[in-house]
C-alpha cells in the first residue's frame, strides 16, 4: 500500500510538472520560418534567439538577405501563395502600401491590442502611423530615422555663429560662410534627382506643405506652401551648395563634409557614426547635431520607421509568430539592442531610459529625442512611390539649374494626379 501510495504521489507531481512546462512553453515543439534583411538590427537580434527558443520551445528557422533580395524573395514567395514564411521584416516607406494592397500582411491588431503587458502605446505614434495602412497594422516598428542638422561647431565658434533654429538662419549662416574661392561651402545635402526627396520632404512639411492631401487625394505638388520649401531647399544647394551637387547622394555628402569643406549639412539621424566616429571622420570632434530648422509651421521634421517586423496573412504559425514577435520588440529587448547595439528604436520608453542613449553623442541623442513625433513619412505613401519621387525630384533639379522650377511644378502636379486618381482606396 506504502509502494502503491508513493507511486501515486510521483505520478501526481510529474502530471504537475508537465502540466506548468505546458503552460510555460504552450507552442513546444512549434517551428516558424522568420526571413530578415541583412541588418544591424538583425546583428543585434539573431545571438540572442537561442534564448527564445530555450524560453518558449519554439524553433526558429532564420534567414537573412539584403535588401532588395529580401523583397524580391518575399514577393516571390507571397505571389506563389507559398505559406512557409512566419515573420518577415519589411519597409512600410517602399513596399508598405503595395504589400498591404496585395492582402501579404496579417493585421496586427487583434494581438497588440490584447496583449497589454507589450504595451503597444509604447512606440511613438509617428512610428505606428508608419505602419498602418487603410487601418491594417502591418507591422511592428523597428528602426527609426529622423532628418536632423550637422555641423561644424568650430566654423560657427570662429565666425561667432549661433546654431541655425530656423530656416531662414540656416540660409544666413549658409550664405556668411560660403566661400567657394577657397573650396568652402556653406551647405550640402542629396541633390540627386530621386534620393534628395526625402532630405526635401522636411523643409515642405515645415513651411506647412506636403506631396497631397491625404483626406481628398489631391496633389499639392504646386502650392505656395510646398514650393515654398522646394525653394529653400534648391536656393541653398544651388547658391551655397558644392559643384557637383547634381550628383550628390548621402555618401558624397558626408564625403565632402568630411573633407572639411562644408559648414551644414542636413540629412537622416542614422547617418551619424560616418560624422561622429573619430574612427570614419576626420570632423568628429568638430561636428555637432541639432533638431532640424523650423520654417513658418515649425520645425516639422520626418520621423520615419525604416524597417518593421510583419507576420505572413497566410502563415500557419500566427500564434508562435506573435509570441517571437513579441520577445524580439519587447522592451527588455529593445532596451538591450538601443542600448548596448546602438540601434535607433521606436519605443519611447528606452529613449527615456540613461541606459538607452548611453552609446550615443549627447548632442545627436538630444536632436532625435525632439525630432521624435514627427511626420511619419519622407515620401508619398503610394504604391508608384518610385515614380513619383522622380516626378518630384525633378522639378528641384530645374531650381538648381535655374530653370523655370513654377512650370515643372505644375507639369508634375498634373502627372503626380494622375498617380493618385489610380491609388484612391
């Protein structure tokens, strides 16, 4: 009876055992299929998902491609019907509004708005505007960035200069700086057709202009507003602005910075460590970082959500997918990969945290923290973004070769029109 009793008692605690391990691990012995681009983040993530799969039972199979790869190979898959991808990371600017036209996105909202631990709220509101299209969240924020204004704080200390807070003092201190004789200039940012559009877009938004309204889908390519901050933008590049600023992307505008030529130069926040690593720049510890100009509405600067992390409509692992999603983009894991990885994150919370800016200048961290809140985009959300970032593009490039800029605005405003007739929900 003793024996028989004992017995019973083991069976009753291994039962109990079980039963706690089944309520700690409930997707034990679940295998998703997460795909990611070639990215610090994923440097930053990808160590620690032998944690998560110790933690949950859950086994991830990932794999990583670059950029376009990873959106050829998804689009691929997706169109195919192919229902093996769980978690995949996306770009809400570039592929945004086409994914989510497609159905490829499943909506998030049932599950951010169920799980109040995550804390949804948590992220900025720009950065969750970002990822929600036609009320569909598609995905959760990852990497952010703003556009903020470097400079070289000894030509300003030495020219008695204080830091430009509005447009209009950028371009005087652009102007008293710029000596193109000696091969100095005042100011330089992309002037390449197609790219300078998103360095373009916050000095529109802050002289109160945008690509179109939103509401009524109605382009504004052409209003006083919008030229307003095309005219700025093309006045400094092409009165103030390197030769060759034509063919300016981001990476011949830190070069010529960094070859001491420049005095301001705006561009997007995770740009710095080519400016403030001693290690990359020969003007680190010259250079200083400050929120971006205000115009007449202020200084709206974007504040854009580069990468998101997005389940698949049709994968078969929704619940385990979510349960990944979640440990990658809590807050103990975001504050470790902002913190000790020094990548830019959406959450709030760890920018409020020491431990959360401490891997960053103090002067940049600063210019981000009163950048974040911002417009949520850098472009027109459309699906033809492409082509209508050329289309806009193309009438600062008539500015800088002083063409007639107020005819191509309005030629492009009646193409860029045309897009929007075809995009109306």
């Amino acid at each position: 009876m003793k024996r028989l009793n004992l017995l019973l008692v083991l069976i009753l605690i291994l039962s109990s055992v079980l039963s706690v391990s089944a309520q700690d691990k409930p997707f034990d012995g679940q295998t998703i299929r997460v795909v990611l681009a070639n990215h610090a983040w994923t440097d930053a993530v990808a160590p620690k998902i032998p944690e998560f799969e110790a933690l949950t039972g859950i086994k991830v199979e990932w794999e990583s491609y670059g950029e376009e790869q990873l959106n050829q190979k998804l689009t691929t898959e997706f169109i195919a019907g192919n229902a093996g991808v769980d978690v995949f990371m996306t770009r809400p600017l570039q592929e945004g509004a086409n994914m989510e036209m497609n159905g490829w996105y499943y909506d998030l909202a049932e599950k951010t708005a169920a799980d109040v631990e995550y804390d949804f709220e948590d992220f900025t509101e720009s950065s969750r505007s970002a990822t929600t299209f036609n009320g569909t969240i598609t995905a959760i924020p990852l990497v952010t960035e703003q556009e903020i204004l470097y400079y070289r704080k000894d030509i300003l200390e030495e020219n008695g200069i204080e830091v430009p807070t509005t447009l209009d003092e950028l371009y005087a201190a652009a102007e008293k700086l710029n000596d193109p004789a000696n091969e100095f200039y005042g100011f330089v940012a992309r002037g390449q057709r197609s790219p300078l559009v998103t360095q373009l877009s916050s000095f529109i938004y802050s002289y109160g202009g945008d690509w179109f309204d939103r509401d009524t889908y109605t382009a504004t390519l052409n209003t006083p507003e919008t030229l307003a901050g095309i005219e700025m933008y093309s006045n400094l590049l092409k009165n103030f602005g390197p030769p060759g600023v034509l063919n300016m992307h981001w990476a011949q505008c830190i070069g010529i910075f960094n070859e001491k030529k420049v005095a301001f130069y705006t561009d997007a926040s995770s740009l710095y460590p080519n400016l403030l690593d001693p290690t990359k720049s020969d003007v680190a510890e010259v250079t200083g970082c400050a929120v971006f100009p205000a115009g007449p509405a202020g200084a709206v600067m974007y504040d854009i959500t580069a990468w998101g992390l997005s389940i698949y409509a049709e994968s078969q692992n929704k619940d385990a997918a979510w349960e990944f999603i979640r440990w990658a983009t809590g807050k103990e894991n975001s504050l470790f990969i902002q913190g000790e990885k020094a990548q830019q994150l959406a959450r709030t919370s760890v920018w409020n945290d020491p431990e959360g800016i401490k891997s960053f200048p103090a002067d940049w961290a600063a210019a981000v923290a009163g950048s974040i809140g911002a417009k949520s985009y850098d472009r027109p959300l459309i699906t033809a973004v492409t082509e209508a970032r050329d289309l806009i593009g193309g009438i600062v490039v008539t500015a800088i070769e002083g063409g007639d800029y107020l005819k191509a605005a309005d030629e492009a405003n009646v193409k860029f029109q045309e897009m929007l007739n075809n995009e109306k929900p």
